[in-house]
C-alpha cells in the first residue's frame, strides 16, 4: 500500500502492514468514510490467514480477524468493501467448499466489533464482484448468476436484500462496478455477449430508483471494469482490451466522451481497472504488460491522473 498527502509535497511512499507480508498477500480494494475511518480486504494464501482484512485506528493500519466465512469455505478471497462510517462496512467476494470445490459466494458485514457472515437469499451460485453502501439502510452488491450466466444486482434496505431485475442478454452479462449518488441516481458497469465466444461489449446499467436501464455507449466500446461519479452529475468509466485501454466520461448535457488516456505503446500496452474522482480530478489505476505469443507478463503498475 503507498500513501500520499497533497498538503505535504505530494510525494508517494509505502506503507507498512504489519502481519499482511505473506509473499502472496493482495490487497483487492479499499474503502473510506468521512468520519476518517478506512477499510482494506484482499486475500493471501492457504498458508496465511486465507481473506486478509486491515481497518484504520487511530492513524495505523491494523489487521482484523475475520471471523466470518461460511463453514468449509476454502481459499476465500475478498474482492470489494464499502463503508459508511467505522462502524458499518460491508465486504463480498468468494471461495470454494472444501469438499466439493463449488463455489461460495461470500458476504460479511462489519457492526463495529466483528465481522459476520451474511447470506443473501438466493446467491448459492452467484459471483460477488463490488460492494457500496451509500447509507446502513442502502447498499448495492454486483455480480453474477452462474445459474443463468446474467448479471445480478441485488440492494439492502436495512431489513432485506432484494434482487432487483437487470437487462438480459442472448448469451451472459456481468456487472464488475457499482456507483451509487443516491437513492435514485445508480450506475453499474461490466460487459455482455449476444452469442458464445463473441468479444464482450461494454455494459453501462442505470438505476433510476425503480429498475436498470441501458445506457448506450460508443460502438465498439469493450469491458467496463470501473465506474466513479462526478460533479454536477456525470461519472467516468474505465476498462478495455489487449487492443487499447477504455477511459470515458459521461455528462447528462454531452453524453460520452474520451478520457484521451495515453496513447498505447506497442511495447508497453496499458491496462486500467480501477477510477476515483475528487472533485475535478480523476485518478485512473492500471498498469503496463509486455505480450507475446506466450501470452501477457506484467511489467509495472501505473497511475494517471487528471
């Protein structure tokens, strides 16, 4: 993890985590709250602890025990956490049953001493890819349905989740990103396909307080793998291909329009996963590959801003 304070130059440095130094720890996300609490989750493995969770206390990081895996859940990983204040923070991923290796869908929830495990009805085969709680009584989990390959959106209300209906495409559809501004005002993005084996096309859902909508995007547009809001409104999207790094923004007076990311080098291509916004600016995260005909190897990780 690196760190920097604007108001103190704004130069990078590295942050220890104590007890996260496994060789093969990773830290999937992170989350913030305006009460200055913070959250990471990720993963190491079966030699380790299997999901890794840190939470900021008193200006350190510190690991919490995860006491939350459904029984049996092997290699579990957590991918996505989002928090409301230090005291309520939900975070999902997945792992596997130790005797059949089938998947588990996992979801736990941080009260302000522990975190437990939470079932949502109906997600026995589901993929659990981002988390965002807006408020303790709304909250956004995106994913996938293994049983029908569609896409899944499923909300909390504080009493309930309830699966609310998304478009449905020929083949499948996967949702990888959830941004919420308001009740009323939700954006997903990931891809779909019509046909097996067809490239993926972009897929950019909103959610008006009632049901998803598609929102049509530039032809050609391919996997979306993050969304972030912006002001007055808009938001800005990222992901792509081996071909060129997707980066877009959208406003509801001019529609959608290139981020102008770098242009790719042949020898260096770029790929991006992730966007932030803080006010006008947008931080993209990715990284840079070297292809061959024995596939991709990552070279160094990159981070642009705007």
């Amino acid at each position: 993890m690196y760190e920097r304070d604007l108001a103190r130059g704004g130069a990078w440095k590295q942050t220890v985590l104590q007890g996260a130094d496994a060789w093969n720890s990773r830290i999937n996300d992170i989350a913030t709250a305006a009460d200055g609490s913070a959250f990471f989750v990720g993963d190491q493995g079966s030699d380790g602890q299997g999901v890794l969770v840190g939470r900021y206390v008193a200006g350190a990081w510190q690991l919490t025990p995860s006491t939350g895996l459904p029984a049996g859940t092997v290699e579990a990983s957590l991918l996505s956490v989002s928090s409301a204040s230090g005291r309520d923070a939900w975070a999902v991923g997945h792992g596997y049953t130790q005797d059949t290796f089938t998947h588990v869908p996992v979801v736990q929830h941080w009260d302000g001493q522990k975190w437990r495990s939470v079932q949502i009805p109906g997600s026995a085969n589901w993929g659990l890819n981002q988390v965002k709680e807006v408020a303790p009584n709304d909250v956004w989990v995106v994913g996938m349905d293994y049983d029908t390959g569609q896409s899944v959106a499923v909300h909390w209300d504080g009493h309930r989740w309830t699966r609310t209906p998304t478009p449905a495409f020929p083949d499948s559809a996967v949702l990888f990103d959830v941004a919420a501004r308001t009740a009323t005002d939700v954006w997903a993005v990931g891809w779909s396909r019509d046909t097996d084996k067809q490239r993926p096309a972009g897929l950019a859902l909103h959610w008006d307080g009632t049901s998803w909508t598609q929102v049509p995007l530039p032809a050609g547009t391919f996997s979306l793998q993050a969304v972030t809001l912006r002001p007055h409104g808009g938001l800005a999207v990222v992901g792509g291909n081996d071909d060129a790094a997707v980066g877009m923004t959208w406003t509801p007076a001019a529609g959608w329009r290139s981020l102008d990311l770098p242009d790719n080098d042949p020898q260096h291509p770029l790929g991006v996963s992730s966007v932030a916004s803080s006010g006008t600016h947008l931080t993209v995260g990715g990284w840079h590959y070297l292809s061959s005909d024995d596939g991709d190897s990552f070279t160094n990780g990159a981070i642009l801003t705007r």
